[in-house]
C-alpha cells in the first residue's frame, strides 16, 4: 500500500489498531501460562476422561473446547484439545476423525461468544468498543445453540461410531502439573475476564494480566515467547494496513459522491 502511493508510511502506522495488538498479545501471554503450567490438559483429561460412553465423550469434546475458546483464544485451544483427543481415542480403539471435527467445529462456534474468543472478535471489539457483556450477551445463546447443532450433526453423520451402547473406562493418567505457577495463571485468568465483565478495556486487562504473569522464576520467559505468535500478530498489523489503503482508494469522497448521485438516480427512477 506505501509502494503504490495508496498510503504514506505515517497513514499506514496509524492505520494500525494497536489496541487488537495488544489484546491479542495480552490473551497470547495468559494462554502460554495456562498451557505450560499444565491447566488446559489436566481440564480437557479430566472431561475426556470422566466420558463412559462415545456420545458422552463427543459431547465432552465440544463442551470443553467450545467453553474454553469462549474465553481464551480459540487457535490455542485448539493445540491443546487435538492431541489429547488423539490420545484418548486410540487408547480407547475409536474413530478419531468425528471427535477431532467436533474440536475444530467446536473451537470455532464457542469462540463467537465473546470478544476474546478469536482473533476476529477481537478486532470487532476494540474498532466498534461494544461492551463485553454487550457481547456476551448477544452472542452466548447463539454459541450454545451451535455447539448443541455440531454435536447433533456429527452424531448423525457418524452414527456407526455412536449408535452401538458401550461403555469404556481409561486408566489414570498422570499430568505433570507446575502447580504454584498453575494456581497464579488461573487466578489472574479469571480476574482478567473479571475485569472484561466490569468493563475495563480489553486490551488493558488483558495485557496487565500478561505482563504480571510474566513476572515468575517458575517458567523461562524464552518457553512462553515460543508459545507467542508472532506472524500472527504481523499479519493483523498488515491487514489493518491493507484494509486503510483499499478504504481511502476505493471510498474517496469521488466515489462515494459516485455511489450517491446513482443511488439518487435509480431512487428517483
């Protein structure tokens, strides 16, 4: 966009919403605690694992993933549910395939809920500044009712794997657990999304909760940068950037006088 004129490199800096950045690196932080320290598995093993038969642990499959993408980064969620749910199947000699659909279909419907939910939210959130609980409450019903239709729709698209009754029990599994560091990473989740609740910035609390739960021994700051994602966060800043030279070429003040004088045209026609 600055190579074709479109934008001059002040326009394209401004036209970046560091506000979604921020956010979006703040919920990154959280996420990478919370997966190190053990949290997301020991959550996703235990619903998994309390499952006695295939329709209970297809409906565990999207619960789980659909609640956690809710609030917490849904790509991320993802990362966690995916091989754990690879596990449980073949120990239990079942069909991977549906339960791995419901965690990419789920992942996604749970994280329209909210605003942290996925990345896309989160630029609606920080450019239209609706309150969270605005959100919330907008789009929750709209989430569950999703997640209730994704587990119906691969139950019956796979009926073989679930129509036979059977029940199956897994053994115990051991998860290496951080357990201080897990017990700081999930209260300072939970005040975070508090604080969305009570109407503090998104971006604001989201990146204070990142940068106290940077502040540890527990965990090598260098293991939660990898679990930061980088291109993603460059690819948003550039697509802020794209999207502010399209809008000032293709909506200058010509072409929307354009847009308006034809309108008026075939309104009067």
């Amino acid at each position: 966009m600055v190579a074709v004129g479109a934008l001059t490199p002040a326009e394209a800096y401004a036209a970046i919403d560091l506000n979604t950045i921020v956010l979006l690196l703040g919920m990154m932080i959280v996420v990478a605690h919370l997966k190190l320290s053990g949290f997301f598995r020991l959550v996703a093993s235990g619903a998994l694992r309390h499952a006695h038969s295939p329709l209970v642990l297809l409906g565990a499959v999207c619960t789980t993933t659909g609640v956690l993408s809710a609030f917490l980064v849904n790509d991320a969620i993802c990362l966690v549910m995916a091989p754990l749910v690879i596990e449980v199947t073949r120990t239990l000699k079942r069909n991977s395939v549906p339960y791995l659909l419901a965690v990419a279909m789920s992942s996604n419907v749970g994280s329209t809920a909210t605003i942290t939910g996925n990345p896309q939210n989160m630029i609606v959130g920080a450019t239209s500044h609706i309150p969270y609980t605005v959100f919330l409450t907008a789009l929750a019903p709209v989430a569950v009712v999703g997640l209730v239709l994704v587990a119906v729709i691969i139950g019956s698209r796979w009926w073989t794997e679930f129509a036979r009754p059977s029940r199956f029990t897994m053994g115990p599994e051991t998860v290496r657990l951080h357990e201080g560091q897990m017990v700081k990473s999930v209260v300072v989740a939970f005040v975070v999304i508090a604080l969305f609740f009570f109407g503090v910035p998104v971006a604001k609390a989201a990146i204070l909760g990142g940068a106290f739960l940077l502040i540890t021994r527990a965990v090598k700051a260098t293991k939660v940068y990898r679990e930061i994602d980088g291109s993603l966060l460059i690819m948003f800043a550039g697509l802020f950037v794209v999207v502010a030279g399209a809008e000032k070429v293709l909506l200058s003040p010509d072409v929307m006088n354009a847009v308006r004088a034809s309108t008026s045209t075939m309104s009067g026609s």
